[in-house]
C-alpha cells in the first residue's frame, strides 16, 4: 500500500464512504483533533508511568480509533454504519470507573492546580487541553450534523480523567501541585 496518494492534493480528502470535502471541513478538523489527541497519548503513555495507567492508555487510544471512524464517516451513507465500530456504554463507564479508582487516592481539591510539575504531568495536561478543544469542534459539527453521542459524552468524561490522571502522576512523582490563588487585592 502507497502512502502517498496524491488525491488531497488540491485540499480535498474522502469521508469513508467515499464522498470529498474540503481538508479545512469541521469534520476533518474534529477527527484530526482527535487524531492529534491520540498522539499526545501516545506521548503521555512513553513516560515512566506505571503499568495500570499504560494499560488504561492504550484502551483509550484504541477508543479514540473508533471516534475517529465514526467522525470519518460520510453522514449520508448508511450503508457505511455496519462497517463502523460503535462506542458503547461500558467505553465510557471505564473512563468514570478509572476516575472514580483514582481519584479515592488523592487529597481534596481546594483550589485549581497550575498544569505542570514534572514532565509527565505537563504532557497529561496538553492532553486533556486538546481533548477540550476536540470537543468543542466535535460539538459544533454534532450541531450541523448529528452523529452519536455517545462521542461527545466519551470526549466530556475523556478530560476529567486525564486531569484525575495528571493529578495522580503528580502524586506519584511528589511533584507539588501549585494552586492558584486569584490575587483578589485590587
């Protein structure tokens, strides 16, 4: 199989199922979100972490596949929707699970956290940032063109989880966790 196709080349790509929109589409803008979610995984995923949370990683990464196709595919096509894999109740049920497990470890949060303090936090943080930003896209194309929402609840749960996450590290690595006080003196 070639890697180059040379068909995007005038700014237009294909939706499974065939049909070419524009690169700069919403549509191709929420999955390549997600796709650049799923590498910054990757990333968080090759630092020292342990093996529960490597583990938890790659299950979210293969999830954030199926996210992928089903934002990939063309909404007018139904005959692609038996060729798609579907999120399921239980995907997101892992995400709350793991927070849930996590977060019983953890002191109480008093304040909001300034993101960093060693390396693997940082990266979480990215992490959880551009799972934001791709569900603020996936929700304004679910606004123009309805697909299951199970995606976004997937990507909603997806954020809490890498911020219980990025706190859990914390811990693990004593990293100090700076809390932001707003300057209330003016």
């Amino acid at each position: 199989m070639k890697i180059y196709t040379k068909t995007g080349d005038k700014g237009t790509t294909s939706l499974f199922g065939g049909k070419r929109v524009a690169k700069h589409n919403i549509r191709i803008d929420s999955y390549g979100t997600v796709d650049e979610l799923n590498a910054n995984l990757g990333l968080v995923r090759d630092q020292d972490l342990d093996a529960d949370s490597k583990t938890g990683l790659i299950t979210i990464q293969e999830k954030l596949f199926t996210v992928g196709a089903i934002l990939a595919s063309d909404p007018g096509k139904a005959s692609n929707a038996s060729k798609i894999p579907k999120l399921k109740e239980e995907d997101i049920l892992f995400l709350e699970n793991e927070i849930d497990r996590m977060n019983e470890d953890l002191p109480e949060m008093t304040h909001f956290v300034l993101p960093g303090g060693h390396p693997a936090v940082s990266h979480c943080h990215v992490a959880r940032t551009v799972c934001r930003r791709a569900e603020r896209i996936c929700t304004a194309l679910f606004n123009l063109e309805p697909f299951d929402e199970k995606v976004l609840q997937y990507l909603n749960r997806l954020s809490d989880y890498l911020f219980v996450l990025a706190r859990c590290i914390a811990k693990q690595k004593n990293a100090d966790e700076v809390k932001w006080i707003p300057d209330t003196s003016s």
